[in-house]
C-alpha cells in the first residue's frame, strides 16, 4: 500500500539527488531496500564520500562519526541532511515532521523513541542521533515485534543492544522477535566480549580462542549475571522456553530437553558441548558421531575401518551426475557388491540422491518429479527396499524467499515422482536448517539430514536443528590407514532413520529395453520429425499455436531421461510416451480470434473450482466447465484419475494414489497437477496408454506389442471420432519415426 509521506521522501531524494547518487527511485510510495540505498547515498553525498554504494559501511560510519557524532537542532549541517533523516523515518514508520529540514520536537521525540525499541536509549539518552542509530535507520531492519515474532527474542535483541553498542564493531540487531544470521553473529560477539578479547580481536566467529574460553565457563543451578544472561539468551534464540536472566531448576530442565534432542550428554549444565550446540550449526565439530556420509567405495578394508571407529550408519548416493568422474568422484555412486560389503560389516546404509543442485536452476515442480522417477529407478537397481528413505540433496544456500518459490515446489514434485512410481519410497530432504524446516513442515519430507557442516549459511545461522532432524552433518574427516583409509563427513544420528541392511537382488536385466538417446542424432531426429510433420500437413509453425515443431521435439529430447525412466520401470516404449506429448505441445493453441484457445478451458475449470478468474486469463468466461484437458499432453482430470486408479489395481502405484473422480477438490487436484507439472503430465501418459488399452481391448502396451494395437491405443488417445482416427494414425508414423532410431540404439546399449 502506497504512503503519502514515504512518496514525498522519493519525491525528495529524486528532485536533490537525481544525477548525484547514481540511482532515480521510483515514486510509488512504497518502502523498500531502494528507497533505503538512495538515502544512503544521498548521506554519503553530504558527508562528502565520493565513492558511493548501498552499504553503510565502515567508511560512511568513520566519517560521521568524525563530522557530527551527534546530530540534534543545533548540530544539523543543513537542511536537506535533515530531511534525510525525516525520510528514513517515515520508511521505517516513524513520524518524520513535515520533511521540511527542521529537526522538530516531532523528529526529536521519533528518534528518542526509535532507541528506546532498539535497546540502546541507556547507552545514548536523549534525542541526538547518534551513527549507529543512523546506521540502524537506514536499513529495514524492524525494532518492534513483526510477523509473529517472539517478545521474548525482542528482549535478548535489546538487551544485546543495549550492553554492547558501544564496543567498536557491535552493530545495532533487529528488534523485532526473530532469530537471524545477525543475530547469532552479535550473540558470538557478546560471549568474545565477556571473554576479554578487545575490539578487532573479537569477530563474531566460533573460533579456536571462543571454544577455550567457553569451556571455562560452564554454567549451572545458581550461576546468576552476565553469563547466566547470555547463555539463557542462546537457549531462547534456539527455540527453547527458559526465563532471561538465572541459571535455575526451570531452565536446567530446558537444557535436559535440549541436550537429549540434539543428541549431547544429558547433563543439565551449561557445558562446552552445549554451549556449542547453542551458537553453531556444527555444535562441537570434534564430537564423534555414529553416522557418516561419503563419495567413496566401501571396501572390505574401508567397512573394517569404519565399523571400529564406532560408525553404525552409512549415506551412499544413488547416481552420480557427472558424466566423466574422477579421482575420489568416480564411485559417488553405489558400486556392484558395496551394499553387501556394508552389511556383512554390521553397519547400515541410507540411501541420497543429488544430481548438481547447487542453485535455483536445479530446483522446479517439474524437476523434482523428474529427480524422483530417476531415485526410484536407481533404488531399485540398487536393491534398496520399500519403506526405504530417499535423501533428496538441496546442496546451496538457499535463502527463505528461494524456499518458496524454488525448494518447496520441487519437493511437491519430488513427491507426485515418489507416487507416480509407485509410491515405494519415502521421501527425505538434505539440507540447510532453514530448507530442512521448512519443506518438513509442509509435510513434503519426513525426516531431514542437516547440512550443518556449512556454518556460514544463512539457512544455518540463526535457524535451529528442524524437529525431524536424522542425521547431522557436522566435519569432514579422514579415518584409517593403507587401503583402510577413507574420507567421510562425521555426522551425528538422532535414531530416527537407521537405514538398511537387507537389500533385494540385483533385478535380472530386462532384454530390449529402451536406453537414453544418444545426442549425436538429435539433429537427424530433429530434421526427420520435421519432415513427417510437414508430409501430414503440421508445417514447422502456425500463427495460432503456442510452439513451433522445433521448439516441440527440443523440449521432447531435453527430458529424455524422464521418458527412458519411465519406459524402463513400466517396461513399455518410450516413444509411446513421448507421441502424445510432442503431438499436444505442437498443437496447443493459443488463438482468441479463432475461439479454440486452450488457455480459456483452463482458465474455466480454474474459475468452477476457485469461483474466481486465474490471473493468466484476464477476460470473462462465459460458462465455467468442471473438467477440461490440460497440460503439455491434454488430459483430462477424469480420464487421468480413471488411469492412475487403474494402475492402482494393476500394483503399479500405491493405494495413496487413488482419487475419486465424482469429488470436485479430488478432481482439482489431479487437473491442476496436470497443468502445472509437465513431469507428473510425462509420467501420467502411460497409464492413460493402459487406460486407453482396456477400453478397446488390446493388451497393456509393453515391450513386443504389435504396430497395430500400438497405433489402437494411439488413435483412443486422441478419441472415439472418424477425425481421432484420422489424426491418430498421424501419431503412428510419427512413432515409427522415433524407433527409426530407438531401435538399433537400444540393440547397440541395451
């Protein structure tokens, strides 16, 4: 919502500024990081700096502080250096006068008032601005309690505030009843403070001189002050309900709770281990852990050395992405005989999936169902049994805003993948505190193996172990000697998952499989598929459909590996899946003119079920429609259910799978799959194929059915009509053009 005076604060800053500082705002009256940049700036113009940036950082500090330690009505440079300060205070919602360039009683009394909610009125009585409270202003950063925000963190942000704002490099933390990267990081600073270590010499990291002082500072029933205050401030900042102040009965009871969660010695005392647990995502890294995870094959010699080291719990990953692996990364996967090696040892195995991972590229809806069709697949080559927990890797830092938009609709994918192959495996996530948190309590993951080893990650700091945590990542450390010798992470096991030991065989190879195409052809296919589309008049495009033929086999071939899954699990032609989609993308018409839009029978089944218009079709609907098909393959809702409930029956998926098509939200929820999630349309075709085969009565397509039950189940894939079978004898030469090069592929790799 727009704010008259924060519109007038853009207003000012562009009629003084614009041309100076390097950015024009926009007048929209919205507060914002851009408004708060541009004010910087513009106090960095008036204080002389030449070099400007968006931070505040040490350069723009050391100079006010030089120029005008403290600025009132009788110290203010000039006028537009007050109106400054009156526009960031009305972007941080404070009274900011009339932005006139006087510093009012109303500007005095803002200011004053703006200490007292950031802790530090003690330290700096009166109304005078002071750098750092300028510092503090200028960022947007809350000093009031926000967005569910805990009173009791308030108080230990303040109480930080307050007592430390004076030490050189302590920076005013938000107030606002939320635990945060900077947050952990002043608290850090407060214990090296109390420790003794002097200014520049105190840097808010757990480092080696941190660890010794604290090991001297165990606290327990009794301990009263400083340290009774900053240890009860780490227990709230992670969660735990203790009173701020002494060290009594109450909170030792907190403490028994916490040490037993994270998996410490349940002392009650405020021990070196605890205090650890408390500040960093590691805890103690020298903790010994029963788990551990690796790149590495399990030798003989290596499970020998692992088993004596006290390690009970293996991570071993499913695949490995790199196509050329080297060095330590060329048995990242699984190899033939380790998972047995690792029984006969007595130890245990969970079994990660990751393929790179390591941005937001890597993270979608469709992504994640296509990841978990090709963790399923690898879990069953590798013997990995039902019930077993698949640990899907978000292996970055993924900030909150990432989470939403990236990591949480990948793992709804992960998901529909899991149950649209059956639904066999349960799903874990391997993460960051926060992505770990997060995607749990959406219920998308039910047990987490925290990336804690990555102290530095702002999905670590401030954030605590999530509630299903299984395994903690905490030091990478080398074991063994001679051929015994091995790299591993160390981590701790909470006994949620305690992995296998019993795997099924190997499954017998499958004779005349389809493998993934080989790219060398891509362009042949390409110029042949072309060429039939344009002999059954489909010319390379139209003006009225969304792609072009190009655009059609390219998106095809670039998901390959999600078709040659599926082909493989269900034992049935890849081409078979990959006709309707290619056949329904090429035609997907997007033509108002023409009143064939596909986009308006979505936006109608959107309105019946929602009762309002989606925000990607702005004009009316005329009649809404309770189902329509949709997607990248044009299904129906219903004729998906009446599939995926047939596969049910068939053993195919699991009984989760069953919907009920005479139920609306059950209806939705499929056709919306449908529409958004292109992978969960790939996996959904063949067991509309099968569908499709019942109702004409032609075997469930497999591996030797015949051209002419194929081209069946082709033409009732696109209907009942004299025109479905005209068009879908058009799909079949399209699929013979496919195994024009799936067939001697297959023969040549299979």
């Amino acid at each position: 919502m727009a704010d008259e005076m924060v519109l007038r604060a853009q207003k000012f800053v562009n009629s003084v500024y614009s041309g100076k500082i390097g950015m024009t705002l926009d007048e929209n009256g919205r507060t914002g990081w851009p408004v708060m940049y541009a004010l910087t700036r513009a106090l960095q113009y008036e204080l002389g700096i030449t070099s400007l940036s968006n931070s505040f950082g040490a350069t723009t500090l050391s100079t006010l502080q030089s120029k005008w330690p403290k600025l009132n009505e009788s110290t203010m440079p000039s006028a537009d250096f007050c109106r400054i300060i009156q526009s960031a205070l009305y972007c941080k919602g404070y009274d900011g006068g009339d932005i006139d360039g006087k510093y009012s009683s109303r500007v005095a009394s803002s200011v004053s008032r703006l200490k007292a909610e950031m802790g530090v009125d003690r330290a700096f009585p009166g109304s005078d601005l002071t750098p750092k409270v300028f510092k503090g202003l200028l960022n947007m950063d809350a000093y009031v309690v926000v967005n569910g925000g805990a009173d009791q963190i308030r108080e230990v942000q303040r109480w930080l505030n307050g007592r430390y704002v004076d030490r050189r490099d302590f920076f005013i933390v938000p107030c606002d009843g939320h635990h945060s990267r900077d947050v952990a990081k002043s608290l850090l600073f407060a214990i090296q403070y109390e420790l003794g270590m002097a200014d520049g010499t105190a840097n808010g990291v757990f480092g080696p001189g941190t660890q010794t002082g604290l090991k001297s500072h165990t606290v327990a029933v009794g301990t009263t002050g400083t340290w009774s205050l900053l240890f009860s401030a780490a227990m709230i900042l992670s969660r735990r309900t203790v009173p701020f102040g002494n060290f009594t009965g109450e909170v030792r009871t907190a403490v028994q709770a916490f040490q037993a969660f994270a998996k410490l010695s349940v002392t009650g005392l405020g021990d070196f281990q605890t205090w650890a647990s408390l500040l960093v995502s590691t805890g103690d890294p020298e903790r010994k852990g029963t788990a551990c995870d690796g790149v590495t094959k399990i030798t003989a010699a290596r499970a020998k050395t692992l088993k004596d080291a006290g390690y009970l719990y293996l991570g071993r990953y499913l695949t490995n992405p790199d196509s050329t692996p080297s060095g330590d990364m060329k048995d990242k996967e699984i190899q033939p005989g380790e998972l047995q090696t690792i029984a006969d040892a007595g130890m245990r195995v969970y079994p990660i999936y990751q393929t790179f991972g390591r941005g937001t590229d890597s993270f979608s809806v469709g992504q994640g169902t296509a990841d978990a069709l090709a963790a399923v697949n690898a879990a069953v080559k590798h013997g990995f049994k039902p019930g077993t927990r698949i640990y899907f890797a978000v292996d970055y830092d993924a900030v909150d805003d990432e989470v939403t938009s990236y990591i949480i609709p990948h793992f709804e994918g992960v998901n529909d993948g899991i149950e649209s192959a059956g639904g066999q495996y349960k799903v874990g996530i391997y993460g960051p505190r926060n992505v770990c948190s997060r995607v749990s309590e959406r219920k998308l993951a039910d047990a987490s193996f925290v990336s804690d080893m990555s102290t530095g990650f702002s999905g670590n700091l401030g954030y605590p172990l999530p509630n299903n945590w299984a395994f903690d990542q905490i030091k990478t450390i080398t074991i063994g000697s001679g051929d015994g010798a091995i790299n591993i992470d160390n981590n701790i096991a909470s006994g949620i998952d305690v992995g296998q030991n019993s795997f099924n065989p190997t499954p017998s190879p499958t004779p005349n499989l389809d493998v993934r195409f080989e790219n060398m052809w891509w362009e042949d296919l390409r110029k042949d598929i072309r060429a039939y589309m344009e002999s059954v008049d489909v010319p390379e495009s139209n003006w009225y459909t969304k792609w072009t033929t190009t655009e059609c086999i390219d998106y095809v071939l670039s998901w390959d590996s999600v078709f040659t899954d599926l082909a493989r699990r269900l034992k049935m032609r890849k081409a078979l899946i990959q006709i309707p989609v290619l056949w329904e993308m090429r035609h997907y018409n997007i033509s108002k003119i023409l009143k064939v839009d596909d986009r308006y029978s979505d936006a109608a089944v959107y309105q019946y079920h929602t009762g309002q218009l989606p925000d990607w079709w702005p004009d009316a609907i005329t009649e809404s429609m309770r189902d329509s098909s949709t997607g990248l393959a044009q299904i129906f809702g219903l004729t998906a259910i009446k599939a995926r409930n047939l596969a049910v029956d068939l053993g195919l998926l699991s009984g989760t799978s069953r919907r009920n098509p005479d139920k609306d939200n059950e209806l939705f929820e499929i056709w919306n799959k449908l529409r958004t999630n292109n992978s969960f349309t790939m996996a959904t075709v063949p067991y509309v194929h099968m569908y499709h085969a019942s109702l004409i009565n032609v075997p469930r397509p497999g591996l030797s059915t015949s051209d002419a039950d194929t081209e069946q189940i082709l033409i009732r894939y696109q209907g009942t009509t004299t025109d479905a079978e005209k068009e879908g004898k058009k799909r079949m030469g399209l699929y013979r053009v496919f195994e024009k090069y799936y067939a001697p592929i297959r023969e040549h790799l299979a």
